[in-house]
C-alpha cells in the first residue's frame, strides 16, 4: 500500500481522511460523529472524481479507502476483491481449475517451467521451456505471471487457447487445453536426502496441509526415514487449523500448542495436543528464514518451546496475529485481525509496525543481530526470546546471489534458455551436473546471444554458473523437485541442518525422560 501511495497522490487524502475518522469514532461512539465521518469520505470521493486529471473509477475508489483503513489498525487486515478472494480460497482447499503447469514470468512471454504430471498440458504435448506468446487471444508481452495466471485458470472444463513458441520451431505452435482440477499441495517436495534422513518442504498452510504431511512421513518411514528436516522457509502461513495439525503430529500427548488473546488481551483460547497421543520419537530439524511467517512460526514456536527439536535457518518475519477472514457478498473477503497469538512459552512474536508499512515490509536489516524481546524459558530450561519473530537455534547468514548471476538467471534468463537447448540436442541425465564440455558449450551459445561475459567474470563465478545451471538442467527435464534436490546438495542451512541432527536426538532423548521423570524429579532436570 506504501508503494502503491507513492504513484498515486490522490490517494493520499483518501487514506488521511479514513485515518482521522477511525479515531474519531472510537472516541465519540455517537452516530452524529459516524455520519460526519462519512460525509466528509463522500466528500472527499466526490472531489477527487471531478477535478483529478485521471479520475479512479467508484470500484478503484472504494477498494483503495478500505484498505486505507483497515491498515490503520495492523499490516495485516486486509479487504480482498473477487479474484483475490477466489485465488485466496483455492490456495486454502488446495486445488483449482487450470492447465496444470508452473510458470514464470519471461522477457519473450510466459516460460512454463514445468508442466505438472498427469495435468491437462502435460497430457497435451506442453514442455518445459515453451514459451506462452498468447492467452486466448491476448499477447503475453510484458504480462505478469499473476496476470497469466488469473487467465489460465476458470471454470471446469472450459478451454483455454495458448500459442507457444518452442526452440527450434519457427512457427508458433497452438493448443487448445480443457482447464481441469489441480491439486495445490501444501507439501511440495518429500524426499530421501540419505538413506535415513527425509526432507519434507511445505510451501504454505491449506486445509489439506495436515494430511499432506501425515501422508509424507509415513511415505518416508517406509524408505527407512529415522530422522527428518521439515522446510519451512519462504512459508507465509495460511490456515491456523492447519499448523496446530502439524503440531499435533510432532508433539507429545496433551501440551500446548498456541494460545490465543483477544484483541482486548482478556479472552483467551489454548488449543493443546490430544491427551491420548503419542510422540513419534524422530529426530527433527526446521529450517526458516525471513519468509517464514504465521502458521510456519506458530509450528516452529511450538517444536522449539517443548525442546522437540531444533531450528535452523534465519529469524522468521514475526507476524503474531490472527485474521479471521469474513466473506462479503459471497465473493470478496474481509481478512480481520481479530487476536494475537502466543507461544507455548508465552512469547508474542509479533514484529514493531509503528513505524510504518514501508518499513516493516521492507525491514532494512535482515541481519541474525541479538534478539531484543523478553526472554522465556523452553520446557529443557533454554532461553528463549519474544518479540520480531522466531530466532533460530542455529543463525546462518542469507546467501544471495551476486549481481552478475542475478542478471544471467533472472534478468536474461540465459540459464533456464540454455537448458532448455541442453535438453533438446544433448539429452539430460537424472541427477546431471554441468561439466566442462556442458559449460563449454554454454559459453559458446552466450556469445552467439551477444551476452558478452569478461574472463573475469566467468572466471569468478565459474562455480555458481555450474551449480545454477545444473538445477535448470534438472528443472526443465525432470521438473522442479529433481532441481531442488541438486540444490539441497550445497545449500549451507541444510547442510548445518543435517550436521545438528545428532544435537536434535540429544534434546529429543533428554524430553522423554523428562516426559517419563515423576513431579519431583522436573525440577531437578530443568
């Protein structure tokens, strides 16, 4: 919203407006000061509709002043429109009508990355690296991958017109795909990184994400899992229900989970584990990083409180609040914050936004620094902190790209382009690495594409071109996971991950003793 003020100055007073009368209905109560409240909106609407330059149409109006005003109460109440609201509810159920493909935003169009297996472009001949020229009809330059996606997807069974350009064609190619139902997983990956340690990634919190992951571990239990990394980086959160599932999956019979405050801080609800469960005693690690927020860090709070296991990873973005999501109409949404949560520790781990939205959104330093909130003690007597978020047991610095392989990957796409080329004249192989005469090969088709690369430059970033086009390489045959796993073999968190899962059985050994230990023996162990 921050961002969006700066283009839009008439907005301005919109939002100024609405956030005086907030205030002053809380004081008065009375319906004489709601209804100067409202004339003085109207007013306001109506002036900035005759003498604008560009007047906003009444819906580009009343979208921008409630979101005004809901964000003068916390960053996260938020109005949703018709296609938000619906994008929203399909996230949350976990599948939609589509074609059932991932894709990505390119300079020539819309790339698909990967099509799904079993999905209707999958059965219909679409391949990794065919670019997406037109939408029934509608030129994909410059459109967005969110802009691609609202067309992409409809009604069950209604057809969706696509023309793509694929390499080594010169003509464009056309499909007509009848959109079908795809599934959203919440769980992403689940694999074997050895043979006794899984990986489990969930990308966000739906209403099937607690069986998703019940599903996934005893999938891995059957391929000799013992130990486990549950990936929650880049997870926003999602449905509450959802991670006091996963919960109830990881923790001991009858102990907290989360507890919730009203917004007066006097009603409180706890929701606990069952009395009657039992703890499946694998070792366990969880990786976060600035993009683990909500539910991630309520499973994470939880995990890190009762000493269940280890964290890993960098702090989490700190969002302790609760939105109840209100439907309007049938087809837009009110998501309304409505209690805080805490910690079983009782830690509130709600990040400072009195100072803006600009800056809580885009925090200056994302930097591990010593935590500044209260601290709170785990079950095991460690230390604990409250406030801006989750702190890892084990803090690692993010790991960024530099601005050259920024601008080969991302900018130019060079990577993704050349794999695709990889695949179709030389074949890929699971698990291939780019080698000497595959990077020979790419740089002969750079200087072909007049990307001038510097020795200097291709001398110091030998190893992450290698690395970065291995996964493509990987992406663009296999599909998404067999790029992540060539990713999962130098990443610095799971690699300290995997080197503190012996730390993580210590601590899980020591909670069932503690478990086991009658009254009198607790304090002696804390």
């Amino acid at each position: 919203m921050a961002r969006f003020l700066k283009r839009n100055w008439m907005w301005m007073v919109l939002l100024a407006t609405v956030a005086v009368a907030g205030p002053l209905l809380a004081r008065t109560g009375g319906e004489g000061a709601r209804q100067r409240s409202l004339d003085t909106l109207t007013e306001v609407m109506d002036l900035v509709q005759k003498q604008s330059p560009e007047p906003p149409t009444p819906r580009q109006l009343t979208h921008a002043t409630i979101q005004g005003m809901l964000h003068t109460l916390d960053p996260h109440s938020n109005y949703m429109d018709e296609s938000e609201f619906r994008l929203m509810r399909e996230e949350q159920k976990g599948s939609f009508f589509g074609i059932g493909a991932i894709i990505q935003q390119h300079d020539q169009g819309i790339a698909i990355i990967s099509p799904m297996k079993g999905g209707p472009a999958e059965r219909l001949g679409v391949r990794s690296g065919d670019i997406i020229k037109d939408i029934d009809g509608t030129s994909t330059e410059g459109m967005t991958s969110n802009g691609a996606l609202q067309k992409l997807r409809g009604e069950k069974g209604t057809l969706v017109e696509l023309a793509i350009q694929r390499a080594g064609i010169t003509e464009l190619l056309k499909f007509s795909i009848a959109r079908a139902e795809v599934p959203t997983n919440s769980v992403y990956y689940s694999f074997m990184l050895n043979p006794t340690t899984g990986l489990i990634l969930i990308k966000d919190f739906g209403e099937t994400t607690a069986e998703e992951f019940d599903r996934a571990v005893a999938s891995l239990k059957k391929q000799g899992m013992k130990r486990l990394l549950l990936d929650l980086r880049g997870n926003g959160g999602g449905v509450l229900d959802a991670a006091i599932g996963i919960c109830r999956q990881l923790l001991g019979p009858d102990q907290l989970i989360v507890s919730q405050k009203g917004r007066d801080g006097r009603e409180e609800n706890q929701t606990r584990t069952n009395k009657g469960s039992q703890l499946d005693p694998f070792p366990l690690v969880i990786l976060i990083n600035r993009g683990s927020a909500s539910a991630s860090e309520i499973v994470t709070g939880a995990v890190q409180d009762h000493d269940r296991g280890l964290v890993v990873g960098q702090t989490s973005w700190g969002k302790g609040l609760v939105q109840s999501v209100l439907t309007i109409n049938r087809s837009r949404g009110l998501a309304l914050t409505t209690a805080r949560y805490y910690t079983p520790s009782g830690r509130s781990i709600q990040r400072d936004y009195t100072h803006g939205l600009d800056d809580y959104y885009n925090p200056e330093d994302e930097k591990d620094t010593k935590p500044l909130g209260p601290p709170f003690k785990t079950d095991l007597g460690r230390t604990v902190y409250g406030g801006g978020g989750i702190n890892p047991d084990y803090a690692l610095p993010t790991v960024r790209l530099n601005e050259f392989m920024v601008n080969l990957r991302f900018r130019h796409q060079s990577l993704f382009r050349y794999a695709v080329q990889e695949k179709e004249r030389h074949g890929v192989q699971p698990g291939q690495h780019a080698d000497e005469a595959i990077m020979a090969r790419f740089r002969a088709w750079t200087k072909e594409q007049k990307l001038e690369i510097a020795d200097k430059d291709w001398d110091a970033n030998l190893a992450a071109m290698q690395e970065q086009l291995s996964i493509e390489m990987q992406n663009v045959a296999f599909g998404v996971e067999a790029g992540f796993k060539v990713l999962c073999e130098k990443d610095p968190v799971i690699l300290k991950a995997l080197e503190v899962l012996p730390e993580a059985e210590t601590l899980l050994q020591k909670k069932l003793l503690l478990q086991r230990a009658p009254a009198a023996t607790v304090a002696t162990a804390r």
